[in-house]
C-alpha cells in the first residue's frame, strides 16, 4: 500500500488452500518434462552414438575383411611365384654333351627335384628352401663336372691321333696308326669301344636325398657319390717306347729288287730317308744304343747326337750301312724262279680235271655262307658267322643272339665288338629295339642299318620276315603260360 508516495514495506502472502497444491502440479510437471526430454535427448544420444559406433565397427570389419582377403591373395601369388621360381631352377641336363650313364643320373635326379610335391615340402620352411637351392647348386655343379669330364675324355672329330681320348683312339683306328714318334699305341679300339659302353651304360639302381646330398645306389647296393673318382685317363692308352728303326729295317721297308741294282742306289735312298725327322731320331737311337753296349762310358742321348755334328754324322753313317748290308743280303737271296720251283715240287697233286681238292672244299663251304643262323629253343635266334658286322659309332659289331620280351614288347639283340685280336677282350652290348602300338619296330638309323645289312645279302624283307616270327612264336608262348596259369587259379 502507497500513502502519499511513501512505501511501506507488504508481507507477502503465501498460497493457501487450493492454489498451493496447483502451483507445485505446475512446477513438477515442468521439472518432469524438462527431465524426461533430457532423458530422451540422451537417449537418442546414446542411440546415435552405438549406431555410429556399430557403423564404425562393421567399416572396420569389411576393411580388414578385404585387407585379409588381399593379403591371403598376395600370400598365394607368392607362393604361387616361389613354387614356380623354384621349379624354373631346375634345368634338365643335356643329354648330347655327357656319357647316358652320367645323364641317367642328372636326369633322375632333375625330376625329383621339379616334382611339384617336392617343391612344395621344400617351400614350406625357410630351412627347406635353403636345402632346395643347395641342392640345385649340386645339380648345376654334376652337369658342368660331367660334361667338362665329357669333352675332356670323349673329345672331337678333330683330336690328333696323339690326344688320349676316345675320338684319339677313332682316329688312330681310322688310320692305322699304332705308333707316333717313338711312342707305340698299345691299346686296341676295341678296348676303348669296350670302356666306351660301360660309361653309357646305366650305372645306378636307385637315387636319395640324404643329409642335404644326393646319392646314388649301384646294383649292390653301395652308394655311387656322383662325380666322385672320375676317371679322366679312362680312354689314355698304354703305350711303350717303340724300337728304333735301323738302317737294314729302312731298306727292307721299300726294297725293290728292280730299283736297287747297286750299292749307290741304296745309298742315296738311304741319303733321301734322313731328311725326315723322325728316321734322323731313329739313325741317332740305334747309334746310341749301339754305342751303349761297346762303350759303358757312353753318356749321351739321340737329342745329343743329333745336335753334335761328329756324332750326328756317324749314326747316319751307322745307318747307312746297316741298310747296305742288307741289301747285300736281300741279292743274294734266292730268285723268284727258284721259289716258284720250289713252290711247284711241294704243290698238292691234282685230279684229271685238274681241279685241287681244296677248292672243293672252299666251295663246298660257300654253300652253307648263305646261312642267316638258326634258331636256339623256341624264342631265340642265334645269327651266323656269314652275316655282315653293323657298323655302330663308326665300329663294327656282329649280331649275336636275338629275342623278343613280351613284357615290354621289345626286341633285343646281343652285339659283338667285331673287330678283336687274339687274346683281347670282347666288347659286348645289347641293342634293345621298342616297338610301336601296330607292333612294329621303332625306327632308328641303327635298325635301318641292321635291317639293309641284313637284306643285302639274305633278300628284302628277310630281317622283317624273322623278328615278325620270333615276335609271335615267344608271344605265343608267353600267352600259353598266362592261360595255363589262369586255368589252375
């Protein structure tokens, strides 16, 4: 209440009644709305919030999905690129640059090595990719050891006569040569066609990996290490010094009774001889062996004496004599009339028609040449004597016995070095020869050779004609047994 602009202080009145209870209604209901919209605010906050949260979560579970998918894949290609890196390590050998026995191995051991199973247990540990590449460095280091052993040993067309190996030894073959120098060949080509084989023959049974090593086992089970012990003297000839020409050996070698009519004549054939190195060296060895017996003290070579003009002119005058004393000699032999006399008085006697029994006898022979062989039991051929060698690696080789395995349908021929001197080893070998789905023979240049040499002389379509029957009469034979094999069962 205002009196006269003077205030004074009210008390306030208090709600009574029923305005309290309203009042208080009012405020709750306020409170509790404000409240419950704030709830609901949160919760929808919090509602958000887990929806992002699962948003979130299900992003990261399709990255990593795709970053595990990729990395799976990039895994995968990996090992796809080591598998095929490891296999692409593995390199055949070449068979045209080693011996087949020395290749048979490689090429056991190559296989095993570019088997996908292998690889992949080798691939599966750090530990196994190392033995892996180690043991292709052992591949890598028995193909170079074995063809550097090949080209050293083997040799080429163009080898001196003098190389000591195998195409050496063709080529001393091939010109009949069996002494160079001073030097004599003492080893047949026989022997080295014999060694030859060997080396091409399989020489291993089975193959291992052990201790990180390859090994190879041999028919009796004791281990061949590859590339060990190699023989590289294995076509080295044994030779001996060859006896020095003398001056008699030098005329008797181009004595010609027409030619050499005096002394002089002899002479000068001897005079034209020394201007040849090699008889100069065989004037100056009969020298110094001459000299050795007479004089103990002698102490000079042939090198020496060709290189001292004294010495040098008395061996070739040694020599020389030597060579007319046995021209002399050779003169005085008796004359050809008095040979052929000679030969006439110890002639046998002939019949009337003046035919000698050893000529029937030779012709009587020459009926059974023609003879291909014989067959030896059921399945066997035995080839004779008459049929023609085959000429195998430019030498010739006789056909021995001859038979067909059912097993494997293949032909097999037994072959004889054919050209071998009294008292030396034979090499032998077999010729197998597969035959084809039609039951015909493979072809190849050896059975082209075998197959003309043979119809040459028995008639075309001869070796056809008798390997089709052996073929049938040892199939025959092996189907009887199968059948009466079945029939017991």
């Amino acid at each position: 209440m205002y009196t006269n602009r003077v205030q004074a202080p009210v008390e306030k009145i208090g709600l009574t009644g029923f305005d309290k209870p309203l009042e208080e209604f009012k405020k709750l209901s306020k409170d509790h709305i404000a409240e419950e919209k704030a709830k609901a605010a949160q919760l929808a906050s919090e509602s958000n919030r887990q929806k992002e949260e699962q948003a979130a979560k299900l992003e990261r579970s399709r990255k990593d999905a795709e970053a595990e998918r990729k990395r799976q894949e990039k895994a995968n290609e990996e090992q796809r690129e080591k598998y095929l890196s490891m296999s692409e390590k593995v390199d055949a050998p070449d068979h045209a640059n080693m011996y087949d026995g020395h290749w048979a191995m490689l090429e056991e051991f190559a296989g095993h090595l570019a088997n996908p199973e292998t690889i992949k247990r080798y691939a599966s540990s750090v530990e196994g990719e190392m033995e892996f590449n180690a043991l292709i460095d052992q591949l890598l280091t028995l193909t170079d050891t074995f063809e550097t052993y090949y080209k050293e040993t083997y040799g080429d067309a163009n080898d001196p006569d003098d190389m000591p190996t195998f195409s050496g030894s063709s080529n001393r073959d091939l010109h009949g040569v069996t002494s160079i120098g001073d030097i004599n060949y003492n080893t047949p080509h026989s022997e080295m066609m014999s060694r030859l084989v060997q080396l091409d023959s399989k020489q291993h049974t089975g193959m291992r990996i052990e201790g990180g090593r390859v090994v190879f086992t041999g028919p009796d089970g004791e281990e061949i290490l590859p590339g060990a012990n190699l023989d590289m003297d294995v076509f080295k000839p044994d030779i001996s010094e060859r006896a020095p020409m003398s001056g008699s050996d030098f005329m008797n070698s181009g004595f010609d009774e027409s030619a050499f009519k005096t002394e002089q004549n002899v002479r000068d054939f001897v005079s034209d001889g020394l201007q040849d190195e090699t008889i100069q060296r065989d004037a100056a060895r009969t020298y110094v062996e001459a000299m050795e017996e007479s004089n103990p003290n002698f102490r000079f070579t042939p090198e020496q004496v060709l290189a001292n003009p004294t010495l040098r002119m008395a061996a070739f005058d040694r020599f020389e004599q030597g060579a007319v004393d046995q021209w002399t000699e050779n003169i005085s032999l008796p004359s050809e009339e008095e040979i052929d006399a000679t030969i006439d008085e110890e002639a046998p006697e002939q019949n009337e028609m003046g035919i000698l029994e050893e000529d029937i006898k030779i012709d009587e022979e020459d009926e059974f040449g023609v003879d291909p062989g014989s067959p030896t039991g059921t399945a066997k051929w035995k080839f004779s004597e008459e049929v023609p060698p085959i000429m195998i690696s430019g030498s010739p080789f006789k056909m021995g016995e001859m038979t067909f395995n059912p097993d494997d349908l293949t032909l097999n021929i037994g072959m004889v070095y054919a050209d071998v001197k009294e008292g030396q080893r034979t090499p032998e070998m077999t010729l197998s020869i597969p035959t084809t789905p039609e039951g015909k023979l493979e072809d190849s240049p050896r059975l082209q050779e075998i197959i003309t040499t043979f119809d040459e002389k028995y008639g075309t379509g001869q070796f056809e004609k008798l390997w089709t029957e052996l073929k049938d009469r040892e199939i025959g034979k092996w189907w009887d047994s199968v059948s009466a094999s079945q029939t017991a069962e």
